[in-house]
C-alpha cells in the first residue's frame, strides 16, 4: 500500500478545464489522527548520520513500505528539514542559509540562567564582540554552526511502532482514510 493511494482527490483546474484530479493534501492522516499516546506501542530510536525513514522501517518492519508510517509518527511535515540531516546534508544547509556569515553569531547565552538572551542586550554584545571588548563572564555567544547542530540534534530520538502493531496501525490507517473517501463525494 502507497501512503497516498488512500487520501481523496479532488478535482482542479490547471489547464482551463476542471478535469484533473489530485491528491487531496488537506484531507491528511495528521489532520485527523490523534498522536500514539500508548508508550507501549513504540519504543525510542536515535538515527544514525545518514538514515532516512526508509532506512528505519526497513531495520524494523523488513521493508521500507512503512517509512510513511515513522514520518506520521514523529510529525515530519518537511521529510528533508524535519528528519536528521547528516554531517554533509548539514553543512550544505547551513552554506545555503547563511552564506558568508555561516561563521557568525546566532545568538547570546547568559551561562547563569541557561538562556538566551533578548534581543536589546545581544545588539549590545553583539557591538562589544565588533568593538573587540570582552564580553561578561556570563554571556556567551553561540555560533550559527552550533545553533543549527543543535536544532538538528533535537530531531535524532524517534518513536517508531513496535513490530508487532504495524498491522493494526496500518488497518486503523486504511479505517480512518476510507471514511475520508466515502465522505469525498465520489471524486
């Protein structure tokens, strides 16, 4: 089963005619399906650099079939900037975003608090990092590199379903997208 074979169509107008049919995207899965509350059913899994869900769901399921059901799971709406880039996909993010300024400040910390700094104060230690003056014990700066590794380092830890429940997770899947169908007026 493809994870779109189950979604609506609907019909749109691309060429002056309303004759096309597509993949009905608001009717998704996400919008109507309440997160795996039943810490039973899944365990936690960190992605190795490099893994995608295919990859995942092949270690576990025996097939990469099941890839849309770990992206379900873990709320990956973008599957190349909401899933764990690796070391190289990483730095290529970061030169496309940043450009020239990839060595730059992302933001300030105050070391004493944990947190960050608002933005009235680190335009102030932003001038005294310019200006060459030190800044308070404190306060650090926290480069644009580390602030992205650490963003991405946020997506590593995934819930993926135990083995054993991928037949009824999937049925309920199939359940819940063939009311959608039935609802669609036949389109």
């Amino acid at each position: 089963m493809a994870y779109f074979d189950k979604f609506s169509k609907i019909l749109y107008n691309a060429d002056g005619t309303i004759s096309n049919k597509a993949v009905n995207i608001l009717s998704s899965i996400a919008m109507k399906y309440s997160p795996i509350k039943d810490t039973t059913l899944y365990f936690y899994y960190s992605i190795q650099d490099g893994e995608k869900p295919e990859d995942v769901s092949y270690r576990y399921y025996d097939s990469t079939e099941y890839h849309w059901l770990i992206i379900l799971l873990n709320n990956v709406i973008d599957p190349y900037y909401d899933w764990l880039l690796s070391s190289h996909e990483l730095d290529a993010h970061i030169t496309d975003k940043y450009g020239d300024n990839k060595d730059g400040i992302s933001y300030f910390e105050n070391l004493t608090t944990g947190r960050r700094v608002d933005e009235y104060d680190s335009l102030a230690f932003q001038e005294m990092v310019d200006t060459n003056i030190d800044l308070p014990v404190h306060i650090s700066p926290i480069s644009i590199r580390a602030d992205e590794d650490a963003k991405n380092e946020l997506k590593r830890e995934i819930r993926v379903i135990d083995a054993i429940y991928i037949d009824d997770i999937v049925k309920q899947f199939e359940d819940l997208m063939s009311r959608e169908l039935l609802n669609n007026d036949g389109l």
